[in-house]
C-alpha cells in the first residue's frame, strides 16, 4: 500500500455527502456483486454522524435497492470514533489519526476485519475482509467526496479548506 493520509480528526473528515462504489465477492462461490449511491455523514443532536448509505445492489444480474445506517460518535481519544449500528448495537473502534486503521467486528461464529485508508483529502476506502463457516467475502468500498460547487468543506485536517470542484 502507498502513504495514507493522516486525519485529526475522523469525524470532521467524514462529514458530508460521498459517493460510494462496493465491490463484494464471494471467495468461496466466485460470485461477484456491485453497489453504487451514496454515503451521507450527517450530524446528530447529541454529537458525532448518523451514517446514511443508499443506492443499488447488483447481484447476479439483479439489482436491488439498498440502504445502511449506522451512527459514528466520538471516541475514548480525541479524533476517534466509535461505530454503532442503528439499533445501538456497537460494531468498531475508528482511528483514522494515522490515516489507517484495522477493525474487527465478531458476527456469531464469523469474523469481520476491516482496514481503513485514507487517500487524500476527498477520497477513503474500507477492505472488509469476512470469514467463517458462514461467510468467505471480501468487500471493498471506495468514497469519494460529492461536491455541489466550490463551496467550502471539512478537510482531513478539521479545518474548513476551499474545495477544487473544476478538475473533477
């Protein structure tokens, strides 16, 4: 892998709309899925993001509409985050301090691990990794950040930095 990015602090980076593209593969089958939409990080009242993921998922041919929320509020450690599903239900640590991070989450007699990279200011990626007698997957999601014009958004750093919307 190349150099991450470091972020101060994941929930300023995260904030926003991103577009979403997942690949999933059944290493097991050979099976191969795909989803497209969007990731919106929005704000939540008591403090940190409400995670909310929508789009299509193509699996053998067949498209179906998905969606996942999740809610990511601050961490043990500044610049931290810890993730829950909706229900509340914890799911993983986030330390993107380094702009790397590995996570695992055990789901019954299965184990997810996922590693985090940041890219650069506009661009992040998940590789979760699924094992077990269940499941054998492997799921990778590139985000990249969703502009509506050169306005101003949260950059890696936490400040608000002026975004390039001409080179995209």
């Amino acid at each position: 892998m190349g150099e991450f990015w470091p972020v101060v602090d994941a929930l300023t980076y995260l904030a926003g709309n991103w577009r979403t593209e997942r690949t999933v593969r059944d290493l097991a089958s050979g099976d191969e899925g795909e989803f497209s939409g969007t990731t919106t990080f929005g704000r939540l009242e008591e403090g940190g993001l409400l995670s909310r993921e929508s789009g299509v998922f193509v699996w053998q041919g067949v498209p179906r509409p998905a969606e996942r929320t999740l809610r990511f509020l601050p961490g043990r450690t500044p610049g931290t985050a810890d993730v829950h599903f909706s229900d509340g239900r914890p799911f993983h640590h986030l330390d993107l301090t380094s702009g790397h991070h590995v996570a695992d989450h055990p789901c019954a007699a299965d184990l997810y691990r996922g590693e985090f990279s940041v890219l650069d200011a506009d661009n992040w990626r998940t590789v979760w990794r699924v094992g077990g007698p269940a499941k054998d997957l492997a799921l990778t999601t590139h985000y990249t950040r969703e502009t509506t014009g050169a306005g101003d958004a949260a950059g890696p750093t936490g400040h608000a930095r002026r975004l390039d919307t001409e080179n995209r």
